[in-house]
C-alpha cells in the first residue's frame, strides 16, 4: 500500500470511529413511592413469635429484636394504609418516572411491572392480578395507546432488574424505544404476624423510564447476566402456614429458609456481577456503587466483598454500597429501583451517581432467580 493510500485508509478508519453511533438502553426519568406508614422495632417487642414447628420463642421481645437488628440492620420499614394496594402504589412511582422523563405516556411502548403477589386487599388472604397489575397501572395512568401493551413478570425480588433485560432486549432488537418498567411489593399484606421474619418485609414500588437514544458514546445499559437454580434451590422462599400452633393450615403466608439463602446469596450473587462485568471493557475499579437488593445488611456487605475480592481488589464498603434497608426494610422487587431514585434524586445521604459513572444492578430472590446490570450513567 502506498503511502498516500495508506493516509487515507487512516483517516477513513478514524472518521469511521468519530461517526459511530449506538443504540443505548437508557434510564431517562425515575421515580419511587414510600409509604408514609412507619413500623418501628419497637413495635415488635410485645408479639408472640413460634418457630416453624410451632414451638414458642421464649427469649425477651427487647432481645429478639435487638437480635434482628444486628443480623439485618433493619431498625424500621414502611407499610401500605389499609386502602392502598400494589398497583396503586406502582402507579404513584410511575406518575413520577413519567414526569421526571418528559415525555408524552402515550409514547410508552411496554410497561412491565415485577411483583410476586399482586393486589392483595387489607383483611383478604387472596392474590388478586386478574387483570394483571401492569394493566391496573395502565388503567390508572389513563394511557390509551393500544400499542402500549402491559404485563407483568414474576421473578422474585430480582423482578426489577429482569425488566430492565427485558426492555433493553426489545430496544436492541428495535422492536420498542421506550419502556416502563416498575418493581412493586406490599409484603405486609402476606406476612406471618407470628414469624421473627415478619419484621423483614416492607411494602414500596420504584419505576423508571427506558429509551432507546442513538448517540455517538455508548452508555446505559452496557451488560447484564441471569442465572437460576430450581433444583434443590427452588423452594428456598414459599408460601407456607402460620408458625402459631393450630392455626388454619389452608391460610398461607411468606415463609423463607433464611440461612439457605444467605449462603446460596454468598456463593452465586457476586459470580453473576462478575460474569456482567466481564462482558464490557469496564475495569471494577471504576465501578462507583453497587446497588444491591435490600434483603440484609450483612448478607450485602459480605456479596460485595466477595465480588471485589474475585478481583483481588479491596474496596469502601460506605462509599461503593448504598443503603436504605435501616429505615425501608426488605420491600423485595421495590428495593433496588427505590435505592436508585433516591440517589438520583439526592436524598440518600453521603451518595451520588453522576453522568459518566460506572454502577452495577444486582439482586436475588425467589425462583431461585439472581441477575446483574453493568449500567453507565
């Protein structure tokens, strides 16, 4: 090649590189509904707790709570008023989402909406999503785009995430531009007043608005992961009896094997970040903050640890982990897009994400389902 063919083969290439575009999967508005009903710790003190072979705990109420806040961090979470549900809940976030976007509802290609029980109304022991609770947040949005087409997914607490994949999948494929895709829980309306893991789940929903945006950097979402175990793994989390002796053996209720899933958490969560991060050219050391399901305190930090120390990499567990689990509890599918609204939205003290920042998506829950986000912002 002579020398002149060469020059312009460079600057064809270079030009090439200047004017390459990208489809990126792109959060442009958020938006998250925090009941203002607040159950302290305190609260639980004076309430009967049985084991699961219905043998009573005996030890002081002071001391068993006492116990649960050093293990989960949890001092007190947020309940739904008798009148609210889930889909009105999930609506409230997505009103903001929308307005926080800009844009016009009727442009909303999918709304995908992760719970795990639907409308379950105060003093009913059944799960309602007939319709499906997207369509009740389509109704209530008053959207009437017939293009708009809403359902809803199943996929524990990593529900939210799920979403995300889902939509950014239709974005890519060009089949959608724009998305809405909500996580919301009432926990409250499915828990066992006689089971210490009562005072685990909260109700909250989180949304946010996903566009398909050409533009000459790539950003958004950059890479996911999924991973499932339905073997010995799949009833980790179930609907089981109440822990109070004869109680009615048809009336079930969310029953977990917690020390399973801590240990299943600490094995898998931090392979499935790693195996996110491994798909971008992003190294772990320019990851701002990992956003984790808000299940509990010492199971994220020690998650966290282990997905750095696959890296041979320490990190700040205060400044790379944000949490608000000591004040909202366990909210499942509602944990991580609240988490993330709030840091967007600047009332998450001592946190921020700002555009260019590296920040990784994680959760785990029922199924036994765990994916991960690398997401640039």
């Amino acid at each position: 090649m002579t020398g002149s063919l060469r020059t312009r083969a460079l600057i064809q290439l270079n030009f090439s590189k200047i004017n390459m575009e990208y489809v990126n999967t792109v959060i442009t508005g958020t938006g998250s509904y925090i009941p203002s009903r607040i159950i302290k710790n305190s609260q639980f003190t004076t309430q009967d707790f049985f084991e699961k072979d219905g043998t009573r705990i005996s030890s002081p109420g002071e001391e068993v709570v006492g116990k649960f806040r050093d293990i989960t961090g949890i001092a007190e979470r947020r309940w739904v008023t008798e009148e609210q549900t889930t889909s009105q809940i999930a609506a409230l976030a997505a009103e903001k989402a929308i307005e926080a976007a800009g844009i016009d509802r009727e442009t909303i290609d999918h709304i995908i909406v992760g719970h795990n029980f639907g409308d379950v109304v105060q003093g009913t022991i059944q799960s309602d999503f007939l319709p499906s609770i997207a369509s009740r947040v389509k109704h209530a949005l008053q959207i009437k785009s017939t293009s708009c087409i809403a359902y809803d997914l199943i996929f524990g607490c990593p529900g939210w995430i799920q979403g995300l994949i889902q939509a950014d999948s239709y974005i890519k494929s060009g089949l959608a531009k724009r998305c809405l895709v909500i996580g919301a829980e009432t926990l409250s309306r499915v828990v066992d007043n006689y089971d210490r893991d009562t005072m685990i789940f909260s109700d909250g929903a989180g949304a946010c608005i996903v566009e398909g945006l050409t533009e000459t950097e790539k950003r958004g979402i950059l890479a996911s992961s999924m991973m499932n175990h339905a073997a010995d793994e799949a009833y980790y989390l179930y609907l089981g009896r109440s822990n109070k002796p004869k109680s009615d053996p048809k009336v079930r209720y969310i029953k977990m094997h917690g020390r399973k899933i801590y240990e299943y958490s600490l094995s898998f969560v931090p392979s499935a970040m790693k195996a996110a991060l491994d798909k971008t050219d992003v190294p772990v050391e320019d990851i701002k903050k990992v956003l984790l399901h808000q299940a509990n305190e010492k199971m994220d930090e020690a998650i966290v640890k282990r997905f750095y120390r696959l890296y041979k990499v320490n990190a700040d567990m205060n400044d790379v982990m944000p949490m608000n689990i000591h004040k909202l509890g366990n909210s499942s599918v509602a944990t991580v897009p609240t988490l993330y609204d709030m840091i967007i939205k600047g009332t998450l003290n001592g946190h921020q994400i700002t555009p260019g920042d590296h920040v990784i998506f994680a959760s785990v829950g029922a199924g036994m389902n765990i994916n991960a986000i690398v997401y640039k912002q």
